[in-house]
C-alpha cells in the first residue's frame, strides 16, 4: 500500500536475475480496497507491475 513490499520485490528480482540463466518477473495481485478506501489511507498511486489473474 505505501510501497515497501514493492521496494522489497523490486531488490530480491535483482538478486534473482544476477544469477546466470535466471528471469525473475515481478507481478502483483488485484488489490482488494476499493479506490476510495486507498485514498483516505494515502496509499501511493500503483506501480507498472503486471496484475496477475
């Protein structure tokens, strides 16, 4: 919701994709506030990750 998670995926890709022969792909999951709710949260705005379905 604020960006932590996605700062934390964002670095173990990294890691993952150092390693010869290795893709790391990142996703996310549909979120489950609705948008009114995230901006009373302040929530920051969503990143370009894929949704994953």
């Amino acid at each position: 919701m604020y960006g932590h998670v996605q700062k934390l995926a964002e670095e173990i890709q990294k890691g993952a994709a150092s390693v010869e022969g290795v893709e790391a792909k990142l996703w996310q999951v549909p979120e489950t506030l609705f948008e009114e709710v995230l901006g009373k949260m302040s929530a920051a705005p969503k990143g370009d990750v894929p949704t994953i379905t």
